[in-house]
C-alpha cells in the first residue's frame, strides 16, 4: 500500500540516510524522511534529533513519511548543493533517480531545471547501477567518479569488486585504471551465436570497439544525443553510431 503524506512510520535507523550537505531548519522537530528507489528512506530533516537517537543506541525510530514532498523544495535543495559543491556524486545520481522516479519529470525536462544537457544526466543515472557494495568502496575510499565511470564498463559485480580491490590495493591512477579496464576486456570472451562456446575474441578488436565508445561518449558530454549499438556476428561486428541531425533553418 502506498504510504499516505505525514504518515508516521517506525522504521530501523540504519535504512535511513542522511545526504550530505543537509542543514536542519528545525532542531527540535520531528524526524522527517522520504521513500527512496530502493527502500530505504532519505533524512529531510531533524537530522539533529536523528543523530541524538542513533547515538544513544536507539535501533528503531518513529518519523514522519513524507512521499508527496514538494518536487521544486527538493530541486532547490540539489541545486543549492551542486553549488556549494558538497554533495557526493554517487548522491547525485540517486537524486535524479529518485526523482525521475516520481513520475513528475522527464530526462529532458528535469536536465533544462538543473542546468544539465540530457547525456550528463543518463550519464551521471548509470552509477546508480554500480551496486550498493562498490558505491560503498568508492566513497570509503575517496575514489572520484572517473573511477566510478570506468568501473562501470566492467560486467557484473564480482567483476568490479575485483577491479577495485586492484585499484585501492595498488593505489591506481584513473588512468591506470582506465588501462587495467581495457587490458580486461581484450581478454573477455565474446558470446557467439546461435548458442555455441564462446571464443575469445582479438585483442585490437577490443580496443577499436572501446575507441569507438570513447568517442561517444565525449559526443554525450558535448550535448549530442549520440547513441551506440555493437552487434556481434559470425565472422564481424557492426557497430551503429546513431548521431542527430541539426537542421539549417530556412531564412
């Protein structure tokens, strides 16, 4: 059942996270939380109240749920972040979910209200597909998000768990990193079809392939909706660069 406004909930306290940056307006007051993707719930405020109550050893705390908070409040207080600087770029990006999430905004719309062009905002929503236990070790680590975005061109978690291991072990640059990703992938096995044993493919193929994407993506960064789309055969592998066409208007 869907939760109704200014519903009070007895929730554990470790589903509730508190974003960075957050200042409480209101000290005394109750502690009140908004429903996340993925379960658990977002402090909005009485942070003060909050962190008294986890530092006694309280498991468990009554707030005040709040799902039908204010799309523009919330908006204005991720902006007012993003120009401080202070919020975390993993927290960016479960900001946008949550609220592409509501049903209220589209990618287009919401990139126009914060002042981002749609390919930044899909770029910065994939970290959100990283996994709770390599988000937690790239902010435990203080890894910037070149490091996240490199990790997210590694299939599954296992894989980027390992690769960050390597990385924090051995102290890697990003662009050490960047290399050990591709030296990966050249050696990653490629599905063949028609269900038969997968073969490894050719190392330089690899590395044409990641060009290309690279080149993409810095299409994305500039503005351009540019897509990619790798379709492996029997004996080649088509690659469709999808890039929009910007029309001269006629005077």
């Amino acid at each position: 059942m869907q939760a109704t406004a200014n519903q009070v909930r007895w929730v554990p306290v470790d589903e509730i996270v508190v974003p960075e940056g957050l200042q409480d307006d209101a000290p005394e007051g109750g502690v009140h939380v908004s429903p996340m993707a993925n379960g658990r719930y977002r402090l909005l405020s009485g942070s003060a109240r909050f962190e008294r109550m986890r530092q006694q050893g309280q498991v468990c705390m009554d707030v005040v749920l709040s799902p039908t908070e204010k799309m523009e409040a919330r908006i204005s207080h991720l902006l007012d972040a993003l120009v401080r600087g202070d919020i975390h770029y993993l927290d960016e990006a479960e900001s946008y979910r949550e609220l592409l999430g509501s049903g209220e905004w589209n990618t287009q719309k919401l990139a126009e209200r914060i002042g981002r062009t749609p390919a930044t905002l899909r770029r910065k929503l994939r970290l959100t597909n990283l996994g709770d236990e390599v988000a937690q070790g790239l902010r435990e680590n203080g890894l910037c998000e070149r490091y996240a975005q490199a990790l997210l061109r590694v299939p599954g978690l296992e894989g980027r768990l390992k690769i960050l291991r390597h990385v924090t072990d051995g102290g890697l640059s990003v662009k050490e990193t960047e290399q050990l990703i591709d030296e990966l992938l050249s050696r990653m096995p490629v599905p063949m079809t028609g269900g038969r044993r997968m073969k490894p493919i050719m190392r330089d193929y690899r590395l044409y392939v990641n060009a290309i994407r690279g080149i993409v993506e810095q299409m994305c960064d500039a503005g351009l909706d540019a897509s990619m789309h790798l379709t492996t055969g029997k004996n080649v592998a088509e690659v469709r660069v999808t890039i929009p066409i910007f029309m001269r208007s006629s005077r």
